[in-house]
C-alpha cells in the first residue's frame, strides 16, 4: 500500500546512504518519509526530498506538540542557512537518528547540550538553566518555581555538575553527569 | 552527520545484523504484547484513566482490578469444594447421596436450631428485610454455615469428607491470598528500595532527564509538567527542612519530642473511645435484635436500623478518624513524606482494629455465660445455637453497609458538589472547590472491605461471590466519579511507591484477618447444632481426627513433625538462613557504599586535572 509507494520515491541507493548515516532502519526511514510528506501540501510531496517544511508545520507534528523544547529542537537541527529554522527531509532524518533507541548515549548527550543551551553560546549558564527549569515545569504563572526556590536549585545542580567551579555547565561536564544519570537513555527519545 | 558517518563505519558487518535482527525481535515481542492487552480485564479502560489522570490514580484501579480477580478465585475455590458436592448430591447427580451423622455425647439442648425460614404467606417487606440483614429465608441458603450441617457426601462408592474439605478450602484460600500479594509485592519492594537509597545526582537527574520526550498527548503533558513541579518542589522542600532539623537547639528538641508525645497520648485515647463505643453499640445490637426476632415483634425498621447500629458506627469512625488525625499532624513538624505516611498508617490500624473490636465483641456476647448457659456445649447455646452464621451474618451486613456507603456518598455527596460548582460562581463555594481524588482514602476502604471478605469467606461462603460483583461495580462506580467531578490531583503521587504501600496494607489486613479466624478454628467450640463440625469439639480437631485414620508410618512422620524433636532444630536452621540473608543484603549495601565514595573520588580526581589543564593553558 502507502509503504509500497513511497519506497519508490526515495532511490535505493539514497536509502541505503540514509541506513548507512543514521541510527534508523529501513522501515523507520520510510515512515520518517511518510510522516514528512504528510507536512507537505499536495503538489509539493513529490519532491519531498528536497523541499524544506516551515517550522509551524513541523510543530503540528503529535511527537512535538507537546514537547516543551519543540522551538529548540526545530532551532538545534535545522540547517537552513536563511535562520528561519525550516527542516529538509535530511534534517528530520538527523533529529530522528538522534532520538531513536539505538543513538548511542554519546551522540544523544552532545545534542541534548546544544538543545538546552538556549543562548547558543557553548555553556549552560545559570540563565540556561534557569529557562530549563522553566521549560520542565510548564507555562503560566503558577507553575513557575519561586525565585528562592529556583536559586536553591541552580544551586544544586551547579554543585553536582560543574566540577571546575566556574559557575557553567560546559559540554563535557555535561556529559559526565548524565552519563552518571539512569533515566537519560529512556527519556531522550521519540519513537514515530 | 560526520560523526555518525564515522561511527556507523566502525561497526562491523556482524554487529550490524546482529543490531537489525534485535530490532526485529522486539518489534514482534511488542505486537504480541499488544494482542494480550485486549484479554486483560479492564486493559483499555485503566491505560485511558493513566494518560489523563497519572500513573497514581491508575494504580488504584489496577489494585481494583486485582481484588476482583482474587475475590473471583476465591469464590471457585469455595464454591467447588464445598458447594458443589452438596448441590451435586441434593439432586442425586452421579448415584450421590449425603450422609448425616449424629452427634454423640452431646446433650439435647445444643442441637435445637430452627431458624425462621420464611413459611407460608409473609410480606414483600419481610423479604426486603431478611436480605438485607441475612435472617430469614436468606439463613437457610447456602450462604451461611448453616447449610453445611453434613458430615459425609458419597459419591458413588467415594466418601467426600466435606468438613476435612471445609477446613481445608479455608486454609487454601488465606494461603493463596498470601502468596499473589507477596508476589506482587515483591517488584514493588525491590523498586522502592532502589528508590529510596539516596541518588547520586537527584537534582541533575530530575532537571537533564526529567522530560519524557516520548509524551505526545497534551495531557499527559501538563501532567508531566505538573509532577515534575511538584517533584522538585518536594524536594527541595525537604532539603531546607533537614537542615532546620539539623540546626535545631537542644530546647527545640525537647519541646518537639514532647508535643509528639503528648498528641500520640491523644491520638491513643481517640482510639479507645472509637473501640469502646463499638463495643458497647455491638453489645446493645446484639441483645436488642435478638428479643425482637425471638418474639417476632413489629417495628421491623426500628430492628433494621438496631442490627445495623455497629456498621454505622464503624463507618463514622473510619470517616472522622482520619479528618482528626490530619488535622493533629501538623502540629508535630515532620517532614512532609513521613506525615502522609504516618496519617495512614495511623488510619489504616483504626479501620484494621474496628474489624478486630466488633468480632470481640460478638464473641464475648457468644460466650457470655451469665447464669451457667455454657456448661452443656461451650458457648451460648439459648441465644446462639448456630453462632458462626450469626458471626456471617455480622460479616455480610458490613459488607452490605459498607457497598451503601460507597455508592451513596457519590450520589449525595460529589454529584451535588459538582453541581454546585458549575453553576454556583459564589465565592464560598468556589473555595470548596471541586473535589481530588484522594487515592489513600479510596484505597483503604477497599481493603477494608476485602479484610471483611476474608474473615466473613469462613462463615458465609459464597460471600467471595459478593465481594466480586461489589468490585466490579465499584470500579465503574469510581471512575464514572474520577472523569465527572474530579480534577486531576495538584500533588502526583510516584506510582511504584504508592503500589508498594497498598500491598503492604493489604497484607496488613490478610495477617489481622488470621487472628480471628484462628480464634474461630481452633479455640471456641463449634455449634453442635449445625455446620460441618457438630461431631467435633472444635473445628480444627477434623485434621487431628483425619491424621488419626491415616497409616501408621504417615501418622508417626506427621506427629513427629509437630514434636519438639523436629521443630526445634527447623526453627534454628530457619533463624540461620535468615541471619545469612540478612549478612548479604548488609554486604551488597557496603559495596554500594563504597562504589560510591570511589565515583566521587573519580570525579575529584577528574576536577583536578582539569584544573592543571586549564592553569597549563594559561
């Protein structure tokens, strides 16, 4: 049916390079195509492969609707040189190999950094973490943490993380400390 | 990209099939998984209530849905090896017949038992009546000890001993229910100690790690994001008590200790005053229903509302208990985790005890010798010639109170308040507000009523029966409740945390539930005037007797079983395993301890070079 059809617009040879590239299988890449096409309005689905999708359309998508860091992940893998953080099919590809079950815990730590520094400026700093926190505990006024509260616990990650004492979190403090964390594996990950 | 090129050209051809044909496999194991969950009772129902409402209110229904099950086993249980072979031999199936024995050496005056079944024209009333309170034509029906005045089925040439078969079924029961909830428990348990052992990073865990990414309903999100607000305030919360805890002054503890001391004396002194009203409310229902039924008098309402005096009671206590005993909690400045903890408990032993008190209570009536009553058989043979359906029945009004109760407050109580909140925008209602879900409430009234089922199965068989459509109905009860009035809680409660501590009441309630039972079985004389076990002294001695028509060698190993010679040197091999197991688990934490202490050196170790790396830079 569907699954017969559109293997045939992606060549094989490029669906051997997209298995080749990323984490995902044969069967996932073709529902990642799938699911990609649907963005598309009808005329352009035929060169899906090369068209880009605006944000907003791929923040229709259910796995990102209710991701708090849905503009951060669309931000992090885009790789559109005009800044509006439109995705091509390759892009959506990378953000699926990253977040799939066989990334290894390496590749998902790298980007869940770039995801959660908000300034794009390399550290975690207490502003980052600041939005972070933000972000876990939802929108509107009175799902925020008091600033006392979320002072104390800046503070608590800073003493479990930051090992240099600078007061930032960078990229391979970062890792050491999720490395050290059991539920990092299982919940950097979406499943289309 | 690059980098994934890289790593992905690292990987061998072997890996990689190997890699692909894991995938595979798991796909399948999860279709199949998703077939199985259409059998499962309730499956789709309880997965719908988790993603709008939390794993927490799920595990009640899922501990629900467990009851039902266990009640359900039960029933067969009983129903096969006690029922069956009466109704099967009433109707002459299979050349079977019944044998009655009569009693030997027993005086007359024990045997008489006429109760009223309902003969010749009474009115609907009465009926209406004798369900409700288990008298009547419902005493005669296999529901209650009663019926089972049989001592032998024969079926064909084989002789059923039907009361070795009562004795035994009972034990079978309790055993069965001890072993599921031990092995339910036992995920939960292994879960909570893993939890409870201080994490390393729990904040950066909760914050790096915290979102689940694979969350794409809009509800369970704002439930995520709800929980994990609560987590951390919780936590933090907890944080800054501890060290008010640690900094307190010598005074300070002082003072401390001694309020807890003095609200516990309160708490203690509430509870006599709830025992000993059940106590006396028992005491004044029993004498007062008795004349009345013994005289056939009018007035039939009033002798409803006397038989169900100690149920109500009962009720009431187990309804203000718990508002006192939050309301006292606070004045003894614990931390918040342990206070939840604490009102429960302190609950759950007022629910558990009242059970305990009312049974008491009836057995003291039972045997009450006042003016030399007992000497013939034992107990009260005038007014109690067949106790032990009186004991179910006492059970089986509980029970049907208790059903009233449930599916009552409902109709009176949160459908008005709902109501009333919607339509109402006055500032004093709204206050109100609309009700939660309070889980631990909830929770312990169906264990309540399953420690009533399981004391009750021993005088009214077929009580499993009821107990189980009581479930049923209440499971669609509750969540018609759950999606019309309730918002979803502000305080989630962690699922395996909460599952655990069900079960562990749970086996509370089945451990209390021995108690009497084993009072019944082995130390107060059976009625001689009706059940199974009028040829015995007490009901154990069936086993005893059995054991005797045994061959001797059988009989030689199993009395020697229960001699000294056998079960000293069992208990001090039993104490040893116990001591060894205790030694490991003591080993395992030590070597978690210090993995520990060497993963903070390791990450000292790390900081100190990083730190020559950066002053090498400089």
């Amino acid at each position: 049916g569907a699954m017969g059809g559109s293997a045939s617009l992606i060549p094989q040879d490029l669906l051997s390079e997209y298995q080749e590239l990323t984490f995902l299988s044969k069967q996932e890449i073709l529902l990642a195509y799938k699911r990609f096409s649907e963005l598309l309005p009808k005329e352009e689905r035929e060169s899906a492969c090369s068209t880009r999708v605006p944000k907003s359309q791929i923040l229709t998508l259910p796995e990102l609707r209710a991701n708090p860091f849905q503009h951060r992940i669309c931000h992090v893998f885009s790789t559109s040189e005009t800044g509006d953080d439109s995705m091509s099919f390759e892009d959506f590809l990378d953000m699926l190999s990253v977040f799939s079950d066989s990334a290894t815990s390496d590749i998902k730590s790298h980007y869940a950094f770039r995801i959660f520094d908000f300034d794009d400026d390399g550290t975690l700093d207490r502003k980052d973490l600041e939005q972070l926190v933000n972000c876990l505990t939802g929108q509107g006024e009175e799902s925020r943490l008091s600033s006392a509260e979320m002072e104390q616990l800046i503070q608590n990650i800073l003493e479990e993380s930051d090992i240099d004492k600078d007061g930032t979190i960078n990229i391979s403090e970062f890792q050491h400390v999720v490395s050290r964390s059991p539920d990092f594996a299982s919940s950097f990950k979406i499943v289309l | 990209r690059a980098s994934q090129q890289a790593d992905t050209e690292r990987l061998s051809r072997w890996k990689k099939w190997r890699r692909t044909s894991s995938k595979s496999l798991k796909k399948a194991l999860s279709e199949v998984k998703g077939l199985s969950s259409y059998l499962v009772l309730w499956q789709r129902d309880i997965h719908s209530i988790e993603g709008k409402f939390g794993t927490g209110i799920q595990s009640y229904f899922s501990f629900l849905r467990f009851l039902v099950l266990l009640n359900f086993i039960i029933f067969i249980l009983m129903f096969s090896f006690v029922t069956l072979p009466i109704i099967i031999s009433k109707y002459g199936i299979f050349n079977s017949t019944i044998a009655y024995i009569s009693p030997k050496n027993i005086e007359e005056n024990c045997t008489i038992y006429e109760p009223s079944g309902n003969k010749g024209l009474v009115y609907f009333y009465t009926y209406l009546k004798d369900l409700f309170s288990g008298t009547g034509f419902l005493e005669v029906t296999s529901l209650f000890y009663g019926y089972y005045t049989i001592d032998a089925v024969w079926i064909s040439i084989m002789r059923y001993n039907l009361p070795l078969a009562y004795l035994l079924a009972t034990f079978a029961y309790l055993a069965l229910s001890l072993l599921w909830i031990i092995k339910r428990s036992a995920e939960g348990f292994m879960q909570n100690l893993v939890h409870d052992a201080d994490p390393f990073q729990s904040y950066c865990n909760k914050v790096f790690a915290g979102w689940d990414f694979c969350i794409t309903d809009p509800n369970a999100a704002r439930l995520k994001h709800r929980s994990l607000q609560y987590e951390l305030q919780t936590d933090l919360e907890e944080e800054k008590l501890k060290q008010k805890i640690a900094e307190r002054t010598m005074k300070e503890k002082l003072r401390i200790y001694s309020l807890r001391i003095f609200i516990n004396i309160i708490v203690f002194a509430i509870l006599l005053g709830c025992f000993y009203s059940i106590y006396r409310v028992t005491v004044f229902s029993q004498e007062n229903s008795n004349v009345s039924i013994r005289n056939d008098t009018g007035t039939d309402s009033a002798n409803l509302l006397v038989q169900y005096l100690p149920s109500m009671v009962i009720t009431l206590a187990n309804f203000i208990g718990p508002l006192i005993f939050s309301f006292l909690i606070r004045f003894e400045d614990y931390t918040p985790a342990f206070e939840i903890k604490l009102t429960l408990m302190r609950c759950v032993f007022v629910r558990l005890a009242s059970i305990g008190v009312l049974l008491l209570s009836l057995w003291s009536q039972i045997s009450d010798c006042g003016t030399d009553k007992c000497k013939p058989c034992g107990y009260n043979y005038k007014l109690y010639p067949c106790w032990e359906s009186d004991v179910g029945q006492e059970m089986y009004k509980l029970m049907i109170f208790d059903f009233i109760v449930i599916l009552a407050v409902p109709l009176f109580v949160d459908f008005p308040r709902k109501l009333l909140v919607t339509h109402c925008s006055c500032k004093l209602i709204q206050l109100f507000g609309q009700q939660e879900f309070g889980i631990s409430d909830n929770v312990l009234e169906i264990i309540y009523g399953q420690t009533i089922c399981w004391i009750g199965t021993f005088f009214s068989p077929l009580l499993p029966a009821i107990a189980t459509i009581k479930y049923f109905i209440i499971f669609y009860v509750k969540k018609i409740i759950l999606i019309h009035t309730r918002k979803p809680a502000a305080r989630p409660i962690r699922a395996s945390g909460s599952n655990f501590f069900f079960l562990v009441v749970l086996l509370i309630g089945l451990i209390l539930a021995f108690i009497p039972l084993g009072i019944s079985i082995a130390r107060i004389p059976s009625s001689k005037a009706c059940g199974p076990f009028r040829n015995f002294n007490t009901s154990w001695e069936v086993i005893p007797d059995t054991i005797l028509e045994f061959p001797t060698v059988v009989q030689q190993i199993l009395f020697g079983m229960a001699s000294e010679a056998f079960a000293v040197p069992f208990f001090m091999i039993i104490c040893i395993i116990m001591f060894y197991f205790i030694a490991l688990a003591r080993a395992h934490k030590q070597v978690v301890e210090q993995l520990r202490e060497q993963l903070v050196l390791e990450s000292r170790d790390k900081m100190f070079l990083i730190r020559k790396i950066t002053e090498a830079q400089r």
